[in-house]
C-alpha cells in the first residue's frame, strides 16, 4: 500500500538560523523607518522625490518589506515546491549582502550622498538578490514537483532582481548619464515593477497556498491562479511598454484595470476558501492577513484618482504620497504584522520544543507572544495610518507628527513581541 | 480512515497514546486528524512499524511531529524500538479528518 521514502528528506526543513536573521532585521527596520518618518514628518508636505521620504521609502520595502518575505519564503518555499531549500550558504549571503546595502542604500538617500554609499548600497543589493534568485531556481529545478504557486514566487523573484537592478541605474545616473533621462523619470517604472511585480505577485502565490491551508479548506482552484498570474504579468508588463513607448496618460487605465480585475480574483479566491473552511476559529493574525487582501484594493483605486488627475491636472503629488503610504504602510505592513505572528512563533516553538513534543505538556505557539501587546499595536498602528494620511492629504505637520508618534508606538510594540519570541525558553506546564 | 494494524488491542493502546501528540498550528491530535495510517508490532524483533503522513510536505511542524511519535511509542511500550515511515502515497486530505477531529475544528 505504501511508498516510503527517506524520512529525512521528508521533513528536513530549512534551519532557524537561516531564517531567524531576517526577521530580526526587518523589525528593526520597520523601527528605523518609524523614527526616521517622525524625525522627518515634514517631508510629506513636499515633492515625493525628497531625500528623506526615498530614504524611508527605501527602508520599507527593502528592509522591512523584503527581508521579512525572504526569511519567511527561505522556510516556506520548501512547502511550496515539495523539495529542499537548495542551498543554505545562499541563503546566507543573500542576508549578509542585504544586510550591509540596506543601510548603505537609506544614507546614501537619507543625505542625499548619490556617491560610493547609495551606489555600493545598491550593488550589494543586487548581488543579495541574485543570490536568492539563484537559490530559489535551483530549489525548484531540484524538486520533482512543479506547481502554480512556485511559479508565482520564481516569477516575482525576477521582477524583484529588474526593480532593484532599474534601482541601481537611476543611482548610478545621478553621478553619470546613463539613462535617456533623468533618475526621477523612472521612478513609476521602478515603483511599480516593485509594487506589482514583486509585492503583489509574490504575496498572492504564497498566499494561495497557504490561506487555504491555515484555515484547512477544501477550495483549490489551479486554473483561477493561472488566470490571475496572466492578468498581473500581462498587467505590468503592457504598463512597462506604455512607460518606455506611449507616453499618453490614457493608457495607463488598461494595465490598472488588469491588476484590479487580478486582486479581485484573488479576494475571490480567498473568500471562497474561507467559505470552503473546515476550521471554523479563524485566529487575529489570519484575520490581519486576510484583511491585508481587502487592504489591496485601496493603492489599485488611488491609482485610478491619480491616472484620472493626471488627465485633466499635473500630477498630484499629495496623492502620489497617499498612493505610495498606504502600499508601504498600509498592504505591507498589515500583511507583515499577520505573517509574522502566524509563522515566527512556529519557528521558535519548533526550535525550543522540538525534542520535547509529546513528554508532556507544551507552551502553544500562540502563548509565546503577548495577545495584549498584539491588540495594543494594531491599535496604534491603524490610529497612526488613518492620522498620517489626514495629515498628507492636509500637509500639515501637526498631524504628521502627532500621527508618527502612533506609528513609533506600534513599531515598539511589534519589537516587544518580536524579541519575546525570539529570546524565549522551554517552560515545561 | 481506519489505521491497518496486525494487533487490534496494542493498536488502541498506540493510538490512545499518540492522542497526546497534538498538531501544534492546528491544536488537533495528529489520530484524530488522520495522519496515522498502519501500526504494526513484531514482538519477535521487539519493532513496531508506523506508518504516517504530515498535511504537506516539508511541514515546518513536520520534525516535531515524527519525533514525537516515535518518543510517545517508545515510553508507551518499553522496550520496543519504533520505526516510522514517512508516506504521501496517498497523501493526507480533509476526508481523513475523524468525525471527532470535526467537531473539535467546528467549534
């Protein structure tokens, strides 16, 4: 009746060495990002193309957005593709070499010094990109199994390596002409490749995956995910040959209504799993998660406002700030706050207790951060998001400030919890 | 679905033991969630032979779970030696929730 197999390689999962860095990283980062946002609140009143609001722009997605999806995808990808991490040296240098250019990248904006640091910033950062990249191929190659969710987070790995490597020409082109035109001209190209080709992309074949397994639903649908990679692909890369060959504004609404159509599919996707549930108890952070979904819709109708001003006005930059704030701030981070409390205290639990299962009595999971501090930092964070984005909308920097405070608040917060699961120790109950 | 075993009475006192091993993101015991599908003892060679499933591959649980059914075995009947087998042939499906594994999910 049964094929059996090397059990090893069944269950051998990637280590929590490799893994536990990168959301060590990407707390303090979102951190940073907090401080430096209340330390520089004003520059929300200005032009998005500012110093500072690239600085933490940049430090949103890479240091918090993309570390956080690394560490989490180098232990989920294993489930995804039903085969083993293909290397964890690759792993690792691809942390270390974020790590270093991160940092290196931010000053470079933060001060605006275009020179050795943001360029070398921006080197390193390829160099870790590419190195996941790799890995994840190889990965995938390795494995037997080849299935729709892996193609998702292959395919979004690749737009992030051309975003970051765009992101290396338009620093380089500040020091010397390399491009056609000016850094800023690309930024929609780089932005968007970013947003859409990595974020979404990536978020939406990880999500599919596992949305329905958390809540053990009977509802799969290959062909509707297919059908959704096709519209955000075919989405971009029709915004990509717009960008690059018509400049006429118009166009623009047929590569947004792609991606609209595209998350609306995937609501639909997520709602059908919910429905198909057979876990009727559905926890915060899935509930975070989930809501992170819905929260998609919001940047995608922004767009359309921008698109339509853009038709009848110059570009609205209040707006574009909005836009750009509630992708960073408002998506990302609300999927990062449910992703890391749905999947970091089953890495540590696992670590800990490992050898334990079964003698007795176990802490759960769950019990290994505070639901307090949890509830307290959503709290903070949705009263300093709603705040911050009165207060752009207003430019004032009353607001702002005042706003930031709450989201200082909650990054503190989500540390607290990060570094209670990080540090804990085996209680036996 | 029904766990194939060569010993009826040692089978309940196995499957009554692994009760206690809990899928940890679930909260459901790993018998009432199907993931047991043959116990068998050979008390000539002091073995008894498990074989089981995980709800993925590569489970992140997937370690802790294996090891602990070893460890639960292994205290329940001293001195036998377990030896487990990792299957996805078939793989595990919600069909093989027990109907006590559904009502707990219900609740």
């Amino acid at each position: 009746m049964f094929i059996t197999n090397n059990n090893d390689n069944l269950v051998k999962n990637t280590s929590h060495k490799v893994v536990l860095p990168f959301y060590l990283y990407a707390a303090i980062s979102f951190l940073v990002a907090t401080i430096l946002l209340f330390f520089s609140s004003s520059a929300f009143t200005q032009h998005y193309f500012h110093p500072k609001t690239l600085a933490i722009t940049h430090i949103m997605a890479l240091g918090w957005g993309t570390m956080m999806i690394l560490g989490a995808s180098h232990q989920l990808v294993p489930v995804l593709i039903e085969g083993r991490l293909y290397s964890i040296k690759l792993a690792y240098s691809s942390f270390v070499l974020a790590a270093v250019g991160i940092p290196l990248l931010v000053y470079g904006f933060y001060f605006f010094n275009m020179g050795w640091a943001a360029q070398w910033g921006a080197i390193l950062i390829n160099a870790a990109i590419l190195a996941y990249l790799s890995n994840l191929a190889f990965s995938m190659a390795k494995s037997k199994k080849e299935n729709v969710h892996a193609v998702f987070v292959l395919t979004a790995a690749l737009w992030l390596l051309l975003t970051t490597l765009v992101g290396l020409l338009q620093v380089c082109n500040f020091s010397d002409t390399i491009l056609p035109n000016d850094s800023l001209h690309y930024l929609p190209l780089h932005a968007h490749m970013g947003m859409i080709g990595w974020f979404l992309l990536l978020v939406m074949g990880v999500g599919s995956r596992l949305i329905p397994m958390f809540l053990i639903s009977k509802y799969s649908n290959t062909k509707l995910l297919w059908v959704i990679y096709a519209l955000i692909n075919g989405g971009l890369l029709t915004f990509i040959i717009f960008f690059l060959y018509f400049s006429k504004t118009s166009f623009y609404f047929i590569p947004v209504a792609a991606i609209l159509f595209a998350i609306a599919l995937f609501g639909y996707y997520c709602y059908s799993s919910f429905k198909q549930r057979i876990r009727r108890q559905v926890d915060e952070q899935m509930k975070i998660s989930l809501l992170s979904v819905i929260m998609m819709l919001l940047p995608v109708i922004l767009l359309f406002i921008i698109i339509g001003w853009l038709l009848v006005n110059t570009v609205n930059t209040q707006l574009v700030l909005v836009y750009g704030f509630v992708v960073f701030f408002g998506w990302i981070t609300a999927m990062i706050f449910g992703m890391t409390f749905k999947t970091l205290p089953f890495i540590v639990w696992n670590k800990v207790y490992h050898l334990q299962a079964g003698l007795g009595k176990t802490p759960n999971p769950k019990d290994l951060f505070s639901s307090r501090i949890f509830n307290a930092m959503g709290i903070a964070y949705l009263l300093g998001f709603v705040l911050f984005i009165i207060g752009i909308y207003n430019a004032d920097n009353f607001i702002l400030k005042f706003a930031t405070a709450f989201l200082v608040l909650a990054a503190l917060l989500y540390n607290w919890n990060v570094i209670k699961i990080l540090l804990h120790k085996s209680t036996k109950l | 679905m029904n766990v194939i075993t060569n010993n009826n009475i040692k089978c309940t006192i196995a499957l009554a033991a692994l009760q206690n091993v809990v899928d940890p993101e679930i909260g459901l015991n790993i018998v009432d969630l199907g993931l047991i599908y043959q116990i068998d003892f050979d008390e000539a060679n002091s073995k008894i032979y498990v074989a089981m499933t995980l709800t993925t591959q590569f489970c992140p649980m997937g370690e802790s779970i294996t090891g602990a059914v070893k460890r639960v075995l292994e205290n329940t009947f001293t001195g036998m030696e377990v030896q487990l087998e990792l299957t996805f042939n078939p793989p595990w499906s919600q069909e093989m929730i027990s109907e006590e594994g559904r009502q707990f999910l219900n609740q």
